[in-house]
C-alpha cells in the first residue's frame, strides 16, 4: 500500500515489525523480500514517486577535497531513490576483495564471497540482468568474438552486466503497492533516531513531511537504508541523547568514506590492427545463463599479480569513440587524422578503480539546516598518494604485457610517478557505516546490525568497509537480501 | 597464432605522440624522405623497422637520447643493443633476436618510459641507433 504521508494526522503513530527507512535499491529490495514473511513493514521514502527540487534541495551540502557533482544532484530523493538516474553497470564484487589484504588497511569483509554468491544471485534478477556468471570466454563464444591474447595470469578480461536499468520506484511500484503487509509512506522523513533509556535500543523514530506533519514510528527492528552519505548524516544527526550521535561510540561513523575514482578516457593503447576488438569496444546483446542481458568487456589485473604487488583492484574499459579526435591531449600539434591513417587501433582507456579506505575522508556534520531542521552534510573526498603510485604502477604492468603479447604499447599519463587524470567521482558512496566484527573498528556486525544498537541496522554501499572496482548497486541489492533473510528468521528482535 | 604488433605502426603512432613537444616538425604530414642511412647497421635496422619507418624511429630515438641526457649514459643505454647486432650474421638473424630481446624486456618488466609511453629499452636503442645513424 502507498500512503502519501501528508494525510497523516499531526502526531501519528505508525507501528510496524520492520520500518526500513530508505525506498531506494536497498530499502524497496527489502520491503519486496519481507512481503508474506508475516512481518509488517513500514517503508519511508523522503520524497515522491517523481524527483522534485523541494526534495531534492535537502541533499544539498559541502564539499570539499575532491569536488564532484553536487550533491543534491548525485543522488535522487524520491521512490526508488538514485535509481531514478542509474546507469544500470553491474559486476560482484573480486573474491579477493572480501579477503584481507595486508597493504589494504581496513579490508576484510566478516562476509566472504562464497557466503555473497546465492545473494547475488538473486540480486541478478532484482535488477532484470542475466544469470551469475562471469567468465569472459564463455560470453565471447556465444557472440563469436575473439578476447585479447594476454596471459590471462597477468591481465584478464571481465565484463559487466547492464540493467535496462532497473528503476526500482516504478518496476517495483505496483508489488509494492499492492502488498498487505507493506506500507510504503511518501514524503515521509525521518528527523531523529530516538534511543530507549540505557541507549542500547531504538524506541521509535520521530518523522515528518517536508510540510511539517509530524509523526512517529515505533517498530520491532529498524533498518536505514538512506545511502552512503545520509546513513551516516542521519546517524551523527541523532546526537540529543548521545553527543556523538547514534551507533556511533567507535567514532566511525562517516569516516572512511570511499568512492570509486573513475578516469575517463585516460591512457592510450596502440592495438596492432589486426587484432579484434570488437568484444570490448561496444556493449552487446547475449543470453547469460538463459537470460537477455548486455554485456561490456574490460581488462584488468589478475588477482595473483594485484596480490604480489600490492594493487587496489580496477578494471578498465575500452572507449567505443575513435581517439584520434581526442590525441590532443597525448600528442599536442600533431594532426589528428595522422593516428587513422596509420592501422593500428589507437584507443582510450577509461578506468575504474578502488581507492583505499582513508579514515580523513568522511562525512560530517556541516553548517546550516535543511528545511527539516537537520544539519546539512559536509563531504571530504580524498583519494591517498599511495593510490595514485599503485594506479601507475598497474598500467606499467598492463603495458608490459601488451608488449610481451605482441599486441601493443600503452601511454599512461604520470607526473612525478604517480598516475595523473583527474578523478571523477562514480556517485558511489560507501564505508562510512563500515562493517567489522569488531565494534571498536566497525559500526555494523557482519549481520549489517549496529554494534552499538541492538534493533537497529544498516544498509546500502555505507557497510562496505573495502569498495573494490565494481559498480557497487549489485552488491547493495544482495547484501539486501542477504539482510532480509535475516529479519526474516527473527534476528535481534 | 597471436598477431604481433606492426612495428610501423607502432613506430608511427609513439612518433607521433612522443615527439610532438620537441620534435614535432620531424613527423609533420608531408616530411621530406629522409635521407638514406649512413651507417653498418642500415641493413638490419632497415629490415626491422622497414625503410619508410625510419623517420618515426629517428624521431623517437632523438627524444630517447635527449631523455638520456649525456653522451656517456647513452653508450650504456645503447650498448647491449649495438653488441646484440655485432653477433648476428645476418640482417634476418639481427631481427630474429631483437623480437625476442624485445618481448624478453617485457616479460621480465625491464621497461622505459618516454613522456608517458612505456617501451622496451631495446626498441628505444634501435631508435637511437636510427636517430645516429643520420647525423
């Protein structure tokens, strides 16, 4: 059931076994898969079914460090969250990436892969993609593609997944809508976490509509599902009862902020003409495990050499455009149409990669209020030197073995020995809420529970305490439902 | 079999990009010939690059030398790769081992970069010993 919040009575009370507040990927994945669990759930979305500037003038704040987008502008606040501008790129997580890497400070997920594998499953067919499989060489042979020749021990080749892509708020609408156990509020925001007397337990949530309706909601068990900026905004928010806010006695909340730096259209590879790149350089239509999906090819370094050489993991793609307009930038004052003439492939490379957790890049609380009376968010993207010496380090490796492989040279843009392009952002917040087994180096348990606060949990890319290179939506879907089965089995009542 | 990287374009693709702040008069559309190589190894160099590359090998030799700095840091660089031809027989053979001295580099991550482009420094002292040969 939908239920526009603004026909509340001023001072509702609206009780529920899970109230998930949040209707963006991971707030609807959850309300779906509680649905006929005998569970009723409360789903608040802060917005409408259609983004609007009120709404979206909320997520307005700082920035400083790194400047991206806006933030009011990277991020969607309305049913069906950012999935509304999603750009549907879909791959799980490396199994390494869930594994402790010891020059990886604050990696090691308390999940493994194994234990992620039937969630992402299923995930793959929340966002309407194929089945969960990634080997390269299959998908190549069912589109009778070639892939590149390297020595796959050394540079390997990935691909993702696109969704149509998924917009949650209107594909998952009417199974929303026509839900009994559900009841889905629009406009509805909540304003404070309220803690019980020993602070060890959400007693409700105080709420209210952008029009100033006010409300309460008191359930069993709580789950923020805001994203990676206002999970934690939300949390440091919530400081009547407890300065540092809620769930928040490690001092982690908002720290460790991590974004997926993208460089677009950055080294150049020269590709001996003969050689078939077709796999790579367009996005093609392919049944994966009997499924429809669309598939776009990258390249990347094998987890053994990442491992020997103490790499954060990335992928890149090949761009689809010719670079001969673009050798500008590579070749100043030389002609453009030179490059065509001349057979090879000349390509860019567009890479996407994982940063390091830094624990100096986080979110805060910043200056002035929101329409609802909330501090506005400060963000403070960084990105460690350290990752910009291993970036460049990666492409001398990805470079050599074009050269060993016979298949071409590389130009990798350095300055001062680190790789040097300027970072755009992903819009893929995650690490402030990080989880840990340990309540001293986590803010969630490895069931996405507060350590601190016994019904309440966490979710969306904000619990990943490493990020990894792939487009993170996948991984928040799974960890969703991985969630859901939890509260369907009665955890932490 | 694995195509192997046509060596003139290879050459006239870094040329291009590698040469363009100093040099770029050299690989402009529209170069003179280039002057015919004066030198015990224009055979095998020649043979290797092929005789209308030569100009983008010189090009990129010339940065490569000037990238190296000294006279003496040269001889060092250029060394092992003019010793390399003095033991071949042939030019056939000369080239035959330059491939695989250049795909041995690789492997074994022995690599230079000029201005951005990560090259073997055989490839690189082939270039220079064009870049030489001319003047």
């Amino acid at each position: 059931m939908l239920i526009d919040a603004r026909t509340l009575a001023d001072g509702a009370e609206i009780t529920a076994d899970v109230c998930i507040v949040g209707a963006g990927a991971a707030g609807i994945t959850l309300a779906l898969e509680l649905r006929n669990s005998g569970l009723a759930v409360a789903l608040l979305a802060g917005g409408l079914e259609k983004p609007g500037d009120a709404y979206q003038n909320l997520y307005r704040g700082r920035m400083t460090g790194i400047d991206t987008w806006d933030l009011h502008r990277m991020r969607v606040r309305a049913f069906g969250g950012t999935t509304h501008h999603w750009g549907g790129w879909c791959r799980p997580l490396s199994p390494e990436d869930f594994e402790r890497r010891a020059w990886m400070p604050g990696s090691g997920w308390p999940v493994t892969y194994a234990e992620m594998v039937p969630y992402y499953r299923r995930a793959q067919e929340t966002v309407q993609i194929g089945g969960f499989s990634y080997d390269p060489v299959a998908v190549a042979d069912a589109l009778g593609m070639p892939i590149l020749g390297f020595d796959p021990d050394v540079v390997e080749t990935r691909f993702y997944q696109y969704s149509p892509p998924t917009r949650f708020g209107t594909v998952y609408r009417q199974a929303i809508a026509s839900a009994p156990d559900v009841r889905a509020y629009l406009d509805a925001h909540l304003t404070e976490i309220v803690l019980d007397g020993p602070r060890a337990r959400v007693s409700h949530l105080a709420c209210r509509t952008l029009g100033g309706t006010r409300f309460t909601v008191t359930a069993a068990r709580h789950v923020l599902a805001l994203g990676g900026l206002e999970n934690p905004r939300m949390l440091l928010a919530s400081n009547r009862q407890l300065p540092e806010g809620v769930a928040n006695r490690s001092g982690q909340v908002g720290r460790w902020f991590m974004e997926h730096p993208h460089y677009y259209s950055a080294p150049a590879m020269i590709v001996d003409a003969r050689n078939d790149l077709r796999f790579y350089r367009a996005v093609h239509d392919v049944d994966v495990e009997a499924r429809p999906t669309r598939v776009r090819a990258g390249i990347a370094l094998s987890a053994a050499v990442r491992a020997a050489e103490k790499l954060p993991n990335f992928t890149c793609t090949l761009d689809t455009g010719d670079a001969t307009g673009a050798t500008g930038s590579v070749a100043p004052g030389v002609a453009d149409g030179l490059l065509a003439r001349r057979g090879s492939h000349v390509v860019r490379l567009s890479a996407r990669t994982e940063q390091t957790p830094d624990p100096d890049s986080a979110v805060t609380l910043g200056e002035g209020v929101d329409a609802l009376g909330l501090p506005r968010l400060e963000l403070h993207w960084s990105v460690r030197d350290e990752d910009d010496r291993a970036l460049r380090r990666a492409f001398e490796i990805v470079a050599a073995e074009l050269g060993r492989a016979s298949l071409g040279r590389l130009w990798v843009p350095t300055e001062d020995g680190r790789f040097s392009w300027d970072p755009q952002p992903g819009g893929h917040h995650m690490g402030t809420t990080r989880m840990d087994t340990s309540p001293d180096r986590g803010v969630v348990d490895a069931d996405s529970r507060c350590h601190d606060v016994a019904n309440l949990y966490l979710a969306g890319g904000s619990v990943f305490p490493t990020g990894g290179d792939a487009n993170p939506t996948l991984t928040i879907v799974a960890l969703a439902h991985r969630l859901a089965d939890h509260l369907k089995t009665g955890g932490a009542r | 079999m694995k195509p192997g990287l046509a060596r003139r374009d290879f050459l006239r693709t870094v040329a291009a990009a590698v040469v363009a702040l100093p040099l770029a008069s050299l690989t402009a559309c529209g170069d003179p010939p280039p002057p015919p190589l004066d030198s015990e190894y224009a055979e095998i160099l020649a043979a290797y690059f092929g005789a209308d590359a030569l100009a983008d090998a010189r090009a990129i030799g010339a940065r490569y030398l000037e990238a190296l700095g000294s006279d003496d840091a040269a001889e060092v660089a250029l060394g092992p790769t003019r010793a390399l031809l003095d033991a071949q027989p042939d030019a056939a053979g000369a080239v035959a081992v330059l491939q695989a001295a250049v795909t041995v580099e690789f492997a074994g991550d022995r690599i230079y970069d000029l201005d951005g482009w990560i090259l073997s420094p055989t490839e690189l002292a082939l270039c220079a010993l064009v870049t030489r040969a001319w003047t």
